[in-house]
C-alpha cells in the first residue's frame, strides 16, 4: 500500500472520454512522469446486456448485437486512449511513462470494476475525474468516484 513517502509505481486513471476524466488522465500522466511509475488507462463500460447473458435472459438481443456493441464501444475507448497517448508523447519526449490500455465490458457495478481491476494488478494510485459522462450529477461527487473513493483500498485522487 502507499504511503506518504512511497512513489506509486502503477497508477490506474480510469477513463470515460468526459472532460473530468481527461483532465484526470493529465493528472495521472503527470505523476506518472515524476515517479517514472507505469500508467494504466482503463475504460470500464457497464453492459446490461452482459448481465442479461450471464443470466440467460437475453430474449430478443441477438449475439451479433452484443458483440456489435461491444466493438463500438471499444473503438470508442480507443479513441480516447489514443488523445492519452498523444498527450504522453507531449509531454514525455524521454519515453519514461509506461502506458497500458484496457477495455472491460462488465455486468458489475463500474466502481466495483474498477477497484477490483486495480487489486488485481496491484496498482498504487487511483486517479478518476469527479464527474463522468452520466447526466447524474450529485452535490460534491460523480457515483463512480464517490464508489471508488469509498471502497478502495489504495489511495484514490479525484480531479476536476
């Protein structure tokens, strides 16, 4: 676990392609610079459809549709990978920032995702943006970062 005078060497910036989540990610790759720490960039995308398959109630959803869907949707996180790396070659002309990419199409819940996501690979450091995509707002905090923040068990750092 990090404390305060351990360096994160693998930060999680979890992505979603709003304006918070990429401004999160220029947090994210900041700290990755100065701690020449690994960046993992994640896209977690909640699927009902996933959760309907996984309990055989697909009905009138066809396997081609899902599979459909989730090209889209990762063709779309690919696209928002692809701005994190341009800023990395920006601003890391050294090459020191490691960068990974992931895509998880899950039934869970995306905090819950993203958090076992980030046990299962050990990583130091959260980094999400307050607010995502959802027009759900709440007073101080966006859902998945209030659920990040609650149930993680590394550091998180959420940004605006």
């Amino acid at each position: 676990m990090l404390n305060r005078t351990t360096k994160p060497r693998r930060i999680l910036v979890a992505i979603d392609g709003s304006a918070c989540s990429m401004s999160a990610a220029d947090y994210a790759i900041s700290i990755a610079y100065k701690n020449n720490a690994q960046l993992i960039a994640l896209n977690v995308s909640f699927s009902q459809l996933e959760y309907a398959s996984s309990h055989h109630l697909l009905g009138f959803v066809t396997p081609t549709a899902m599979k459909a869907r989730t090209e889209a949707e990762r063709a779309e996180a690919n696209q928002w990978f692809d701005v994190i790396k341009d800023k990395i070659s920006k601003k890391d002309i050294n090459n020191i920032i490691r960068l990974k990419t992931d895509f998880i199409l899950t039934a869970m819940s995306i905090p819950h995702a993203i958090i076992d996501y980030a046990e299962a690979n050990n990583i130091d450091l959260i980094v999400v943006g307050t607010r995502g995509r959802s027009g759900l707002k709440r007073v101080l905090l966006g859902s998945i970062a209030s659920g990040v923040v609650t149930y993680s068990s590394c550091p998180v750092l959420v940004t605006k």
